[in-house]
C-alpha cells in the first residue's frame, strides 16, 4: 500500500506526539522503570509489551472508526480511583520484595508483568483522556487525508514514538540502575514504591473529592 503525500505529515505528527506522551512521567512510565529494576530489562519488556499491545490495539480501533470519547464526571473519577489502587498495589508488592535471582518463583506468585503493563494503561485515566482528546482527532484528520489506511499507519508511528520513548525508560532502569549494585537496586525499588504510592494517593484522592465542577 502506498501512502498519499498528503499522508505524511499526519504520520509524522503522530510519531511526534507518541516520543512526547513517553517523555512526559506518569504512572505507565513508573511501572515500566519499576519492573525493569525489580527483574531486569527482560521483565520491564514484557512490561512494556503488555502496556504496547493494550494501547496499540486501541489506537488501531480508534484508526478503524471505533469512537473514544475523553471519560468525564462520575466515568474519569471511578478511573482515578481504580488506577490508584492499582499503584498502590504495585507499591506495597515493591516495598515488600527483595532483590531475588529467583525471579521465576517470585512471579509464580504475583502478577506477569505483561499483566501489570496492560492494567497500566487500561486502569489509566491519563491514558483514556489521551486517547479521547488527542489521538482521536489526529487519527481522524490522517484518516481524512488518506482514509483508514492513513489512519492506521499514523496509530502505528505514533505507537512506536511512544514505544521508543518507553524503551528507553526499560534500558534505564534495567541496565542503569540494577548495574549500580544490590544495595542501590534496593534503594532503587524503595524510591521507586515510593513515587507508585504518591502517584496512587494523588489518583485516589482526586476519584474520591468532589471537583469544582461536580
């Protein structure tokens, strides 16, 4: 399939805004540097993989047609709440392990990282808002410029500016901090815990108080 010139500059606009949403910190990207310290690069990629393919398989159905609308009111703050619980999860699992070489043992108790990096997303009211407020209008003006077939291409590119961006954050937590020593992986999924449960609270606090606007 060859892309229509006018294609272009959609595509590359996508690719642009996925480095950007990977370069912004939020809760997928502290997952992902969570479980690559916790386990190495091999488990902050099947991290990644879970969170890649959750959001990729999304962007393609919004490319599709599928219609997301940003969450708002009772929707977005029932998602707040749910995704705080989630890292809050994720930050007593990391407060409580211990920098093991058995990793096979450990994750048949707890959940896959695939899982973790799927529910990243899925549980991510920053992830729907995304999906609802900029990528739904940027697939559908490539889908204008070039039909379906545009549209999908640009859910691509901006799928791999997000997923280059995310690697990045494996690679640093996965060869960078786990090289510094046991004792500073250690520190490293104190610290790590620690920016989870902020991140949840903040997230459970905002579900559960009223806003301004009700």
């Amino acid at each position: 399939m060859v892309i229509a010139t006018q294609t272009f500059s959609p595509v590359v606009a996508a690719f642009g805004v996925g480095i950007a949403l990977a370069s912004a910190p939020g809760p997928v990207q502290a997952v992902l540097l969570a479980e690559a310290v916790r386990g190495g690069v091999s488990r902050g990629l099947r991290a990644l993989a879970g969170s890649s393919l959750t959001f990729g398989s999304l962007l393609v159905g919004l490319a599709l047609g599928l219609s997301v609308a940003a969450p708002s009111g009772t929707a977005f703050r029932i998602l707040e709440v749910a995704g705080g619980a989630l890292l809050l999860w994720l930050a007593v699992e990391g407060f409580r392990s211990r920098h093991r070489v058995e990793e096979a043992s450990a994750e048949g108790r707890s959940l896959p990282p695939t899982a973790r990096g799927a529910l990243a997303i899925v549980l991510n009211p920053g992830a729907w808002l995304f999906l609802g407020a900029v990528a739904s209008p940027l697939l559908a003006s490539a889908s204008r410029a070039g039909g379906r077939g545009g549209a999908v291409v640009a859910a691509v590119a901006l799928l791999i500016g997000a997923g280059l961006g995310d690697f990045g954050v494996v690679l640093l937590g996965g060869l960078g901090l786990r090289r510094a020593g046991t004792h500073a992986i250690l520190l490293g999924q104190r610290a790590l815990a620690t920016l989870l449960a902020g991140l949840g609270v903040w997230l459970v606090v905002q579900g559960l108080i009223p806003h301004g606007g009700g």
